[in-house]
C-alpha cells in the first residue's frame, strides 16, 4: 500500500493512526523506517510520540544511536542506525529486544542490521518524488491494517 502524505498534516495524522495501534496493542511493535535523509522517518517518529503524549524533545538519535521513551505504560525506542558499521555495533548498544514484551520499536536505516525477525515487523518507506512525499507500507500483520484500512483522514492511497 502506498499512501500520499505531501502535506504534514498528513504525516500527522499517520502519526495518530500509528500512535493508536501501538497504545492498543499488547505485542512487540518494530518499525522498520526506510528512506533518504530528509524523507521524513524522525518526522513521523516525533509526532507518533506527541499523540501518545510525550510532551518533551523528540531528536533524532542520530549522533546518540538509542533514544528511549517511556509513556504511560509505553516503552518506545528510536533508533538510528546510520552511524553504525554493521550488526555488532547494534549489539554493543545493549537494547535487550524481547517477543513477549509489550514495546515499539522504531528503526531507522533498518538494512545495517538483520531483521528481528519476531513481534509484529511494520516496513514504512519513505520517499519523494519531486515534490511528493509517498509511504509505502508492508507487513504481515493484520490489525496494523485493519488500522490502516479504517483510514478517513484525506490520505491519498494508492495500492500497488
């Protein structure tokens, strides 16, 4: 599913429909965030925090590799793994990732690393075209689309 979200009100209301999933959810949620830099993987990170009620900065970890929320009962990691080297450098950051623990996961730069492989794996790509900004979504996990398919929020959506 490929959805328009040129204008950042519609990022935002991703965001919201992302935020949802995730507070109503009882499993392992990892975001794989695909896309060059400027796309806007942070962007959409920052607001998905806002709407589960994070009132503090939300930066990109860019140069601190991990950053860690805790909202409501909601443990949050936003990792950017541009910097590392490949998968050791990932184990070196100590983030102990557990199927059976209720958590999200946002990656970005998901390719430095193999895939978990477990809870409920989200691949969002970002990309621009000209002056579009397009995100792709693929997963398997079925109440992340239902989610997606209740969308109402004047989303361009165009399957492919």
């Amino acid at each position: 599913m490929k959805i328009e979200i040129t204008k950042l009100e519609q990022t935002d209301s991703f965001a919201k429909i992302i935020s949802d999933y995730i507070q109503s959810s009882n499993e392992l949620n990892i975001f794989y965030l695909k896309g060059n830099l400027g796309a806007g993987k942070t962007t959409l990170v920052r607001h998905v925090l806002m709407h589960m009620g994070w009132s503090g900065s939300v930066k990109s970890p860019t140069f601190s590799i991990l950053e860690e929320y805790k909202i409501n009962q909601n443990d949050i990691f936003h990792a950017d793994l541009y910097r590392l080297e490949g998968e050791n450098d990932f184990d070196m950051l100590g983030l102990e990732i557990s199927e059976d623990k209720k958590a999200a996961l946002f990656i970005e730069w998901p390719d430095k690393i193999p895939h978990f492989e477990m809870g409920n794996e989200i691949f969002l790509s970002l990309s621009l075209d000209k002056k579009e900004r397009f995100l792709e979504v693929k997963t398997k996990c079925k109440n992340f689309l239902r989610c997606i398919d209740r969308i109402n929020i004047n989303l361009s959506l165009i399957h492919i």
